[in-house]
C-alpha cells in the first residue's frame, strides 16, 4: 500500500516514515500543499492526506477519482477549507481528526491571555524606548480575580475550561451543546452574559455561518473596557477591522490571535513585510496584541498524534474498512 501526504512539516517527517514502517506502507510526502495542481503528485498511491488551510476545490478530488484514489485523510480539525459535497461526488471519503492534543491549543490561548493580562508586551515597547516606568494603566488583575467567558466548549474549549478553572477564575461557558461533564469546570449562561462579564473572552468554535463574525463591533461594544479578546479557532469569527477600531477606541483592552480571516496568502510563508496585508501589520504594531502565524496546536504530540490518527484512517478505508472519522 502507497499513502501520499500533502503540507508535510519537517517535523512531521520522521513520524511519518516511522508510521509507513510500522503498518508496512509506503508514505510519499510533500510540503507542498494539496491543489488542483498538485493532486497529480498522487499518481500512482492508493490513498492521500493533507494538512493546511488553503481552499481545496473540485479538481484536485476529480484527479484523485482519476487515480482510484477514494479517500482524504485531512490531519487536522477543521475542514472549512474543504469543498465536502464535491468531494463526495467524486467518491472520495474525508475525514479529519477531530481531537489530536486539544491541551495544545488550549494552553496557546491561556498563555496568550496571560502574557496580555499583564501588560508585557506593552513592558517591552516601554523599555526598547528607554522608557522603564509603568503608570496606572499597567496595573493588573490576577486569573483567579478573573471571569473567563468560553465561546464553544469542545474539545479545545472544554480542555481551556478545565485549565482556568485549575487556576482559580470563574469560568462562563456560551455553547448551544451541553457537555455534562464540563459542569465542574464552568457555568453554562448566554452570550450576551459573556460579552458584558467576562475579562477574557476565548473562541473554540468552528467556522459556521452561525459564528462567522460573532464578534462584530455590537459584540466588542458589549464588552468590558479590560476585556482581552484570544482567538485560536478561526480568524473569520471576528471582524477584523472591528476589532483594530474597538482596540484604537480602548473599548476593549487586547487580543491573542493565533488566525487572521485572511491569513492564506502570507501565514506559514516568508514575505516581505511591506508585502503583507495592512490589517496585520496594524494589529502587530500594537504591542496589547499578540499575533502567531497559527501554531496553537504546534507541539510534538499534537503533530505525532495528528499524522498517526490520519494515517490510520487512510490505511482503513483503503482497505475497505470504515472510519469513525468519516466527515461525508
Ligand atoms: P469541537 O467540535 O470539539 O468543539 C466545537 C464546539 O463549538 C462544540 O461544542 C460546538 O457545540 C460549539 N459551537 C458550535 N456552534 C457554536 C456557536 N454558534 N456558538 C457557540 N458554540 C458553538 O472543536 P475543537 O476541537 O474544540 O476545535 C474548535 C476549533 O478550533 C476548530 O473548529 C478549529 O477551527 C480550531 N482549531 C484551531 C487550531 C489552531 O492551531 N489554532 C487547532 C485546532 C483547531
């Protein structure tokens, strides 16, 4: 059996040669993402995997269909970039891993909040111009003094929920799914609720028509003037431009972003900085913002785990079998 991998990190490499020797696969890798381009990189291998968040559209399943090929092993969670009704006309079989180190993610986001809780990023403007002094607007609040406010509580938001809580802060939760067993770890309430209460607002939802731009400038005008805003779920759950009027404005305090709505294009690539979009370089120059080019979930075990679990599906569907990871 023969498995091609599209967007291969460097690290992803010697998990996955030592998963083909273990399961007697030969695994073919790219770092080149899957396109319509590049789908016929496939040619000959009875089944695929990618990883990565560019748009993949219609042709790239029509050449795998080509090959034989009926399955997409996608190792990661989202699969908003994926076109899933082309993909099952063309027979193809999509599956993701939905939970491959949630804690990963979940401690990005806390250590976002917490850097900005306590104003170092603006220390360190401070300081590179010779300026160490602080003033009021410096003072801070410790995390068990702290109400967080959830916006989806998954996996990853689950897994956030239980590290505040293990802090001490009071922890709300906004999430049309009721997990009973998050109940020792937050208090389920409304939105409106976590847009006027909380003093960190963290977003674990995915991208769906029902939280595209759910915060928007109504929802950054609910929050507290201290409020810290940490996004590493997708960059389009909130409006961008809102968010940089709402931070120039002080209406709310700062923001961790780990995903931009328009990242593709210049995330996990190398550009010339006066080549990148002007709403980033707005938000990077303020120093109560927090920008990573999307590497939450980028710690060993997410990645091991990430390819292991994608890697099995391929292996089971191709040999008939079905996943429990099947998306269509
Ligand atoms: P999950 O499916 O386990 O949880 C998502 C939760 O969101 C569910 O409980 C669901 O009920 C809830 N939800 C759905 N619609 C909602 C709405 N309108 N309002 C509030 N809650 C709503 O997913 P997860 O594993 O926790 O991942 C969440 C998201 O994080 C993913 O969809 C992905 O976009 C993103 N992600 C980012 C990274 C990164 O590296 N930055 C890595 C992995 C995942």
């Amino acid at each position: 059996m023969k498995i091609f991998c599209y967007g291969v990190i460097d690290i992803e490499e010697p998990y996955a040669q030592a998963w083909g020797k273990a399961n007697n696969v030969e695994v073919g890798t790219t770092s080149e993402a899957l396109t319509a381009d590049t789908a016929k990189l496939a040619k000959g291998y009875d089944g695929v995997s990618s990883k990565g968040i560019a748009p993949v559209t219609e042709e790239a399943y029509a050449t795998f269909e080509k090959f034989g090929i009926k399955q997409l092993a996608v190792r990661q969670v989202g699969v908003d970039n994926q076109d899933v009704a082309a993909a099952s006309k063309h027979g193809i079989t999509l599956t993701n891993v939905a939970s491959y180190s949630p804690r990963a993610i979940a401690e990005m986001g806390v250590t976002q909040a917490m850097y900005l809780l306590r104003h170092i990023g603006e220390y360190q403007a401070r300081m590179a111009a010779g300026n160490f002094t602080w003033d009021a607007s410096m003072s801070s609040t410790e995390i068990f003094n702290c109400t967080v406010g959830l916006i989806g509580a998954g996996h990853i938001g689950g897994a956030t929920a239980q590290i505040y809580s293990a802090l001490g802060a009071k922890v709300l939760t906004y999430d049309p799914f009721y997990d009973a067993g998050l109940e020792p770890y937050t208090t389920y309430t409304d939105l409106e609720t976590i847009f006027k209460e909380a003093d960190i607002i963290s977003l674990h939802t995915p991208l769906l028509p029902s939280t595209k731009n759910i915060i928007n400038a109504a929802a950054l005008k609910k929050m507290k003037s201290n409020a810290i805003l940490i996004n590493m779920a997708r960059g389009e759950l909130v409006d961008t431009q809102a968010l940089i009027d709402a931070l120039k404005t002080k209406e709310i305090a700062g923001a961790g972003l780990d995903t931009l709505a328009n990242e593709v294009g210049f995330f996990r690539l190398e550009k010339p900085y006066a080549e990148t979009p002007k709403d980033f370089q707005e938000l990077n120059a303020m120093p109560n913002v927090i920008v990573t080019p999307h590497v939450a979930f980028f710690t060993k075990l997410a990645v091991k785990n990430g390819l292991e679990i994608a890697l099995n599906d391929a292996k089971d569907i191709i040999d008939g079998k079905h996943s429990r990871h099947a998306v269509n």
